[in-house]
C-alpha cells in the first residue's frame, strides 16, 4: 500500500504500529492527494488554519511546524526564513496575509517544511487488521484497491549513501551550553528546559519509505508517521502524543523521564523500570510539565474540568522506559481545534517552564531551526476531533538537495548531570541510526 501511495507528491501516513494504547482511534490511517489545503508561514497561520477549516467539513491533514511559536509565545524564535525550501505552490494570491516575520533567519532549515501545512486528501483509506475502508473524491474505490493490490512491492536494495551524520555541536560545547542553562536556572528565569542538538548530513542519498520501514522495525512506536509534502519527508517513530480530542475532552500524554531497556535480561528490565519509577530528577520533570500542561489546558477547558489522570506511569518501547503522565480537561461548547492549538502550543514536553521564557532560550541557545521537529503531525475528522503527536524520535529528509538530518533533545534542571543528559540524547537516537545502517 506505501509503495503505492508513494507516487503521491503529498502524503500521510499514520501508524500505531499495534500499541493499542488507550484513547487511539485508528491503527493506520493513509491520506493521499491535496483537493485544497493551505500552507502558511507563522505570522497569521493559525487565523488562516481558521479559515480553511471552516470552508471544509471534512478530514484534515497535516502539520504544525516549531515556527509556530512565533504566535503562541511571541519572544520564542527569531524572524523566519523568506525561502521555505520548497517547489510547491502557496495559496497567498487567494488567500493574502501580512508579511510579519518573514525576515532571513540566523538558523538554517534546509529540510524546508512549511510552518503549517494542512490538507483535504483526495484519498483517505483506514487500515486495520481485518478491514480496509477506502474513501475518495474522484476515482472507484475497487479500482484503488486493485491498484494496491496490483502494486510490485518496493525494491529494498535502492541505492543509499549517508555519511557520517555531523553534530551541530561538539561534545564539549554541548556540556558547556549545558552548564549555561543551569546558571539561567539558577539565576530564576527558568525552571527546567528543553534543549535539542541536531546531527545532519549533505549530501546523503535514502529511499525515504525504505528507510521509514526500517525506522519502524527497529523503533515501532504507537505514534509513527511517514508524512510527505513534494521533497521534504519526515520519517516518525515518536512515542509521544501532543494533544487529542475526543468530543468535549481534550487529552495530552507529555514524556519526561528516560530509562535504557535491557533486552535479554528480564530481571535487569524490570529494575529499570522501577528506577525510573523512583528516580526523583525525572519526576521533578515530569511534574514540571504536568503543571504546564494543566495550565494551558486550563485556558481552554471549563474552570475545575482540568484534572491528572495518571501521573508517573511508566511505558516500555523497544529501545527505552518512558515516564509519561495523563492530564485531561472539559471544552465548553462552541471551541473549535484550532482554538485547542493556540492555546497550548508549542507542547510543554518539548519547551520546558515557564514557556515563554524557555522558548526565547531555546532560540538563543541552539544552533539549527527545529522546524517540525518538536512540532505535530495528525489528522482532524469531519466532526472536530482530532489527534496530534508529537514530532520526536525522527529523520527529516529533503530529497531535492540530499540534506538528511535528525534532532534529540532532553530536559535540563538544576539537578541534571550534563554528561548524562549527553548519553540520554545518544540513547534516544539509537533507533534512528540503526535505521540509516549507521550501527
């Protein structure tokens, strides 16, 4: 069905790789084609989201870029880019919006995906174990089927060529930035903050759907997506989900806190689950972002609604342990989703306390634009509901100048260990460098 699906110059593909984790609606889902979308720079992205979502009561895909901080949290990243990267068209002459924050900016982003992009597909197939259910525009749905049916599998032998993927910074400048963080901390403009690294390479060759397969069987996570817009692609094995809605609820399940497994040795895996359980430097995060979370649920949600389900449980995936926690809240009636997102992005998981000021360290502090890294990719049903990951634990690729690369990042306080922050972020990107054979 990829194989098929990756003649498409937009796609997206969303897969839980059969977690089954509580409140997931779909195992896969496949949207292909743009019948209309908008793409927007931040600025007045959210407002043209609006719009777009109002002329159309149907499924929605699509992204939510890092960028978009510039809206929610005006002191975050510097002025954009006025080149996105990217061939594909942009609905300005229909749809003209102020040109606020399209200045140059200090940080490259050659990967080049818009700050948002959403899409009605022409096509939409649900995926489960038993059934598929094809929905489209134009074309008879036997005849997809048969397509797909009919579609040679892709060749697993493509030519790939990925140097050594080079760090944005060296070992040691990492632990310094991070000595630098603990004295803002220390000094009391921040509480705690996520601070990420990129490993790039150019020119660097992959067959991007080959690639996410192997991502996936060395990483399946219950968020995964293989998700393209012309030449940029992202490759997603993220075990983390941003924000879901469910008729009035609104749920989000931020991660803090990271353990190795130990595979082969069961005894050895369960003590480490247990010391995650009781590690008081991850729970200090965790709850940190826990807060955060239930104060942006709060400015949507109705007053007393907002409420901790589950705090500290712990989660096992294939590479490592995860802390994650549930916070849930009310929507009172008449909110729409783009109102969900305004209100609480960027996801706290990913910034650190308090935002606003993190964010304006972040962009002080690391050297590439996170792009849509640390941003969201999800769907929007015809009646409102949606769900939205969060974009870590992935390779961005851009296959019109071969720049490949991939970003790690790990929640620093005053009681982090820079050493040990450093091995967290190499432990994270374990899977993403098998996938590329790089391991």
């Amino acid at each position: 069905m990829l194989s098929w699906a990756s003649r498409f110059n937009i796609c997206c593909f969303l897969d839980n790789h059969g977690y089954g984790l509580p409140a997931h609606s779909f195992e896969c889902l496949l949207a292909l084609g743009a019948r209309d979308f908008v793409r927007a720079e931040a600025g007045d992205a959210f407002d043209r989201l609006a719009k777009f979502a109002a002329r159309h009561n149907d499924w929605l895909f699509g992204h939510l870029g890092y960028g978009l901080t510039k809206e929610t949290e005006p002191s975050g990243e510097g002025p954009h880019r006025s080149d996105p990267g990217q061939a594909l068209p942009t609905d300005a002459e229909t749809n003209p919006g102020p040109r606020a924050f399209r200045g140059p900016s200090r940080l490259p982003d050659p990967i080049g995906f818009p700050d948002l992009f959403f899409f009605v597909p022409e096509i939409l197939i649900e995926l489960n174990p038993d059934t598929i259910r094809i929905g489209s525009f134009q074309a008879d749905q036997a005849a997809i089927l048969a397509d797909i049916q009919h579609e040679a599998e892709a060749p697993s032998g493509a030519r790939q060529a990925v140097p050594v993927l080079v760090p944005r910074f060296s070992r040691e400048e990492y632990l310094d930035t991070v000595n630098r963080l603990q004295a803002h901390i220390l000094k009391g403009d921040c509480y705690e903050i996520n601070f990420c690294q990129e490993f790039f390479a150019q020119p660097a060759v992959i067959d991007p759907l080959q690639t996410w397969f192997s991502l996936s069987r060395n990483s399946p996570n219950p968020f995964g997506a293989w998700y393209r817009i012309e030449s940029a692609y992202l490759l997603c094995a993220s075990p983390e989900r941003y924000l879901k809605r469910m008729g009035n609820t609104l749920l989000s399940q931020p991660i803090k806190g990271t353990w190795p497994r130990s595979p082969g040795d069961p005894s050895g895996d369960k003590a480490g689950r247990e010391q995650l359980y009781a590690s008081s430097k991850d729970r200090s995060e965790n709850v940190m972002v826990v807060d955060l979370v239930r104060n942006d649920l709060s400015k949507i949600c109705l007053p007393g609604s907002v409420r901790v389900e589950e705090l500290y449980g712990i989660y096992s995936f294939p590479h490592v342990h995860q802390m994650i926690s549930s916070v849930k809240g009310e929507l009172p009636a008449g909110v729409g989703f783009v109102d969900c997102i305004r209100a609480t992005f960027p996801m706290g998981s990913m910034t650190g306390a308090p935002k606003r000021r993190v964010t304006g360290l972040i962009g002080q502090y690391e050297r590439s634009r996170r792009g849509l890294f640390s941003g969201a990719v999800g769907y929007v049903t015809p009646d409102g509901d949606f769900d939205f990951n969060v974009v870590i634990r992935s390779i961005l690729y851009n296959q019109r100048v071969n720049y490949l690369s991939y970003q790690v990042g790990s929640g620093i306080t005053w009681y982090s260990d820079p050493v040990s922050e450093y091995e967290e972020c190499l432990l994270k990107a374990e899977g993403i460098k098998k996938a590329l054979g790089l391991e």
